[in-house]
C-alpha cells in the first residue's frame, strides 16, 4: 500500500512537471495599456526571448465572444512560433473583458477595427518595434475587421486570416445548416429551424426591438437584449468593399476541411476573385475544425483537455504554426525595402 501511494505521488509530481513544462512559453510577455475613446484596454506584448529588436509585430485580431488577450493561452503557441521569426506579439482584452474597460457587444466592426488601428498606431511608437513590419493576424469574425484595418493603413505588411467569413448573413444561413447536419437533425426540425431564422431576419431588416424579437420567435436561444443590439449592428457586414480596398497587401488565407462556421469554399473563392494572386497565398486544412484544432481531437473531450494541459503546442493542425512563421518571413523580406514614412 505504502509503495502504492509513493508511486502514484511520483507519477503526479511528474506530471506535474511535464504540464508546467509544456506550458512554459520560450518569450517575454508584458503587460500593457492601451486607452482608447476613454476607455481602459489591458493588453500583452509578448516579445522574443532575446534581444532588443526592432522586432517586426503581428496584432491579434480577436473572433467572437468575450475574448481576453491570451485567449485562455490559445494565443501563446502561435506567439512563441512567431517570435522565432523575430516577431514580437500584441494581443488586447476585448472591451469589458479581464480588465479591460467598455462593452465589446456595443461594438459595430467598424468600432473593432478602429480600436485595432489605435493598438498598431501605439505600438509603431514603441521602443522595439520595426514599424516597417506590423501585420495582422485574425480569426473568424475578424475577417470582418482586417480588411477594414488593411485598407486604411497601406503601412500594413500583411494580413493572416484564419477561418474569416464573408458575408454576416450567408455565413449565419450556412453555420446554421452545417451545424443541423452534423446533429442529425430531421426535415421537421430543419424547416422549423429556417423559418425560425427567415422571421429573424425580417425583424432585422426592419430594425425590431428585442422585445419583439422574443414575442415573434420565443426562447431566444442564448440571445439577450446586448447580443440582439450587437447583431442589430452587424448583421449586414460584408468583407467584399475592403478587401477590393486593400489589394495590395500581402495576405495569408487559412482554412479548414471540417469547417462548420464558416463556409469555406465561398470564401475561398471571394478571396480569389477579389484580390491579385500575387498577393495571396492559400493554405487548407483538411482535417481541421474552424479553431484550426485537430478534427479528432476537438471531437474528443478528454483528448482536448489532454492535449491542452499536456501538449498545448499539438492542438494546433499539424503544420499550421511552421507554415504561418514561413509567411512571416517571406512576408517580413519581400517588402523590407519599403520606404519609410514618416511616425514609422
């Protein structure tokens, strides 16, 4: 009994040695404030582990939801693949998230994309920072606010999206269909569900209160009164205008073979159709979730929290971190004869 417990304790420390091992990040992260319209933003600049720079800067561009500026330390594996390239990472809580001030369910995107112009309008006055090599780097609903941001700032090196969706109303028609599908879902429930959502967007389209949301639809299904308003205020965004509007700027497209958010086949093709093939570079994933997570292992409760404690770095597809620092490069080296304007 006694050898027992002395082993199962010797197994734990071990372990417990490995998770702290494996979740320690080759980088130096700082924590920093950004004050934007009046408010409060916390934010890390996580820069490489060595020297003094001037480092070039990838700023994260969050998705949905009430996203902090690790992304629970989603974020950190990419941020260490990039400071071996040389690149320094800026990341920001959304507004009313671990510290920072304001609401990010009262944001339009265009909001979003100002408040991303301000976080790269700070960092190119940092000591550190090349202000010559700053790009972008986002994921699903940002593909709504990079273009935006690329577009009014040629000074933009580049553009990583990842996952990003088109247009707000056929991406919510198709995550909804694939999500049924994937659920088994019958006839029955598949109509019911469309007429459900054909009411909503006639609500939309006419500008409805919440109230009236809920009376014609019922149980809102997650859907409170801030959401309904923050829907109200984006449901007609379309990345189509400001990608046109930022032709030139080099960009990485990555997508995903098992996709349910975000119809990837679309986008792939608005993208193709709207900017210079010189300029973009494509890169699939097909056996990929929307995270750009392994398909099996997202499916899978236990090996995801498995491999996240123990493995972070493996939750990411295969390829997916090597593949975005090679852009990096390339990225940081086709136009590192820019010239210089001036505050850069």
């Amino acid at each position: 009994m006694l050898w027992t417990l002395v082993g199962a304790l010797l197994v734990a420390g071990g372990l417990s040695g490995v998770v702290v091992w494996q979740n320690t990040y080759d980088l130096r992260e700082e924590r920093v404030v950004l004050r934007h319209h009046g408010h409060r933003l916390e934010g890390v600049l996580a820069r490489p582990p060595a020297g003094d720079g001037p480092f070039g800067l990838v700023v994260f561009v969050h998705g949905d939801g009430p996203v902090d500026a690790t992304h629970d330390t989603f974020y950190r594996p990419l941020w260490e693949a990039f400071a071996r390239a040389g690149y320094a990472s800026l990341s920001f809580s959304k507004p009313g998230v671990a510290g920072s001030e304001g609401d990010w369910l009262g944001q339009s995107m265009d909001d979003r994309a100002e408040e991303t112009l301000a976080a790269v309008a700070w960092a190119r006055g940092r000591p550190g920072i090349d202000g010559r090599r700053i790009g972008l780097w986002g994921a699903s609903q940002a593909g709504w606010v990079l273009p935006k941001v690329a577009a009014k700032d040629p000074r933009i090196r580049f553009v990583i999206a990842v996952s990003p969706a088109v247009n707000w109303l056929r991406q919510g028609r198709y995550n909804l269909l694939a999500e049924l599908h994937r659920d088994g879902a019958g006839k029955r429930r598949v109509e019911e569900a469309m007429r459900r959502r054909e009411t909503t967007v006639r609500l939309l389209r006419r500008g409805a209160t919440y109230a009236e949301y809920r009376a014609a639809v019922g149980a809102p299904d997650g859907v409170t009164p801030a959401r309904w308003r923050f829907i109200s205020a984006n449901y007609t965004s379309d990345a189509v205008a400001d990608l046109r509007a930022m032709r030139g700027t080099p960009v990485l497209l990555v997508l995903a073979g098992h996709d349910v958010n975000v119809d990837v086949t679309e986008t792939q093709a608005v993208y193709r159709e709207v900017l210079p093939a010189s300029t973009l570079s494509v890169q699939h994933y097909p056996d990929a979730t929307h995270s750009l997570v392994d398909h099996a292992t997202e499916r899978s409760s236990l090996r995801l929290t498995a491999t996240a404690v123990l493995a972070p770095r493996k939750l990411y597809a295969a390829g997916f971190l090597d593949r975005q620092t090679r852009f990096l490069r390339e990225a940081g080296a086709s136009r590192a004869d820019a010239p210089t304007s001036p505050g850069r």
